[in-house]
C-alpha cells in the first residue's frame, strides 16, 4: 500500500472529558496517518496524550471520555462511529492492543493457550486443533520457554515479564493489519525488549502490519520507528521520520526532550532539562501551550495557537516556522 493510501487516518480527533466544572479537552486536532508496513513512534511526557490517543482508535476510551470532533479511518473506512459489538469485532481481527499492564488483558480463569487459540479460531479461518499449534509458535515467538509445555498454564502461573510477551502473543496471534502497542516493553527486561522490539518490526516489514507504538522511551523509538509523533499537552508538537526528528529537532519542546537523553558517543557533565511541568487538562495556557516553558518564546506564542507548519524534513506547530516570523527567534 502507498503512503497515498494509508491504512490509518486520524484527522482532526479531539476528545473531551465533561465534569462538573466544565469541559476538559485530552486531544485537540489530533491528525496523522500510518501506512501497511510502517511504524509510527509516539513520544511525550505523562499526561501528554499518547494512550488517550491510542484508546480512541481501539474504540476504548474510558467514561466519560468521548470523542467530540474528527473521525479515524481504517482502510478507508470509518471507524470511530460504530455500535460497541462492531468495534468489538474489529479489534482482534483488524486492530490488535498490547497494554502495559498485562492482567487487564488475560483471563485469570482461562490457559493462556486457550486464550489464544480462541482468538485465532474467532478471527481465522482454522480448526481448534491448528489453532493450538499456531498458538505454541506464537508462544515460541515472543520467547517463551518451553512453550509446548507452558501452554495450559494460567496466567498467575507466569512472571510478569512473561505475562506480558503472553500479552503480544494474543495480540499478534490473529494477524491484526493494525497494532496499537502502548508501552509494550515496560515491563521488560534489556535483553527481552531488545528481542520484542525485532519481532514488532519483522512483522511490519514482513507482513505489512502497521503500528502505533507509544512509548516515553525515544530508544526504543530510535531502533523501531520509521516515524515520529511528539505529543504535548493533547496535540501533536512535530512530526517527521525518526533520524531527523532525533538529530535535528525542529520544535523547541523536541529539542529539550532529545536533549535529556545522554549520548551514546560522547560524555556530558550536565543534561539539558526542560524547565516546569506540563500543564493540567484544566490549565492550558493560551496560545502555544508550550509557551511558559519554551526558550524561543515571543509575543505571538502566548496569543494565538499554531497548527503543524512546515520545518525541513518535520512539521512543527510553533510559530518560529510560520513566514516572517523565524527572525523573532531569540
């Protein structure tokens, strides 16, 4: 499939929390595509948005959170709009989740074969019986010891660490042509990661699945991403593909956050560090809701808030790249 025709579309998603003292907005004109085959990064700090963003495009947003504006397309097709047992089917078919807490996706009661057998024999045209044997490779897969043995354990019966390459194996398990991974390798020790993150690669290039892979480690960006989203406070700050949004970051706020993670070839006394919090749902700053913070900050910042704007190879949403304004910058 060509970047013309991406698999997902998110355009314009804004999602909004009401209470009793108003409405909260989570996302704010949230848009971007990912095609077959590729790997969309989606970085930031806590709070920025990165899970809430996945939970709309899975259909899982927690009450009373709702999407208010935009639409999320799969393949073309709308998806953000259907009846609860639609999505239902849709996930696990189409879109397979791997969250960061495992036990909020096994089931206590049930093996982790059968749990994963059931999947596939749901979703795939296949007997119980090859379901079992495609369920022991999946388990072999994601480094399971001994999986032919393993397989009728319950999940209380594994580690944390592998209940959650249990966790992938069930999302994998039905060749979903859609993965949103939230966190997937937390839990994870180095040398496990390393291994999940070849396999989440192999099957983007291999079989063409896309992935949304949302994470605060630009590491495991850096060694899985064809591109990146960096989010802050509920909008997308740029843009682009990885090598150049980690070597030459357009965004102030992209530069502080690359800047906090030390390099590999060099030794720092010091690394940069961005200066206060992101803000509250309930207390964005007018304008760039970066603008308290940022270094490069001038008069329009603090009025009015920029959409994504062309800057090299990224796109970023700050002012410095809008005309005539780059001079402003000191």
């Amino acid at each position: 499939m060509s970047g013309q025709n991406p698999l997902l579309e998110v355009r314009h998603l804004r999602v909004e929390f009401p209470t009793r003292r108003g409405t909260l907005v989570a996302l704010d004109d949230v848009s971007f595509t990912i095609s077959a085959g590729e790997v969309l990064g989606v970085v930031g700090e806590s709070g920025a948005g990165k899970s809430m963003t996945g939970a709309a495009i899975i259909g899982l947003l927690e009450p009373p959170g709702r999407i208010a504006a935009g639409e999320i397309r799969l393949d073309g097709k709308r998806i953000d709009n259907l009846r609860y047992d639609d999505m239902r089917r849709i996930r696990g078919k189409e879109i397979g989740a791997i969250f960061q807490d495992p036990l909020t996706t096994l089931n206590p009661l049930y093996t982790v074969g059968r749990q994963l057998a059931e999947t596939m024999t749901t979703h795939l045209p296949i007997t119980p019986a090859e379901a079992r044997k495609r369920a022991i490779g999946w388990l072999d897969l994601v480094g399971i010891p001994a999986a032919a043995q393993r397989i009728d354990s319950y999940p209380h019966e594994f580690s944390g660490g592998m209940r959650q390459r249990v966790v992938i194996a069930l999302a994998l398990c039905a060749e979903p042509r859609l993965i949103v991974a939230d966190e997937p390798t937390t839990a994870l020790d180095v040398s496990i990661q390393a291994q999940i993150i070849a396999l989440l690669k192999s099957l983007a290039r291999e079989k063409g699945t896309a992935m949304m892979l949302v994470t605060h480690d630009m590491g495991v960006i850096a060694e899985t991403a064809d591109r990146v989203a960096v989010m802050y406070a509920g909008r997308i700050a740029e843009i682009g593909p990885v090598r150049n949004v980690v070597k030459q970051a357009s965004h102030p706020y992209t530069v502080g956050l690359m800047g906090s993670i030390p390099p590999l070839d060099r030794r720092v006394e010091r690394l940069a560090q961005i200066d206060g919090a992101m803000p509250r749902l309930s207390a964005i700053p007018k304008g760039c809701a970066y603008n308290p913070r940022c270094p490069k900050v001038f008069a329009r910042c603090a009025q009015d808030r920029p959409d994504l704007l062309p800057a090299g190879p990224t796109q970023a949403a700050c002012w410095l790249y809008a005309a005539g304004e780059g001079a402003h910058d000191g």
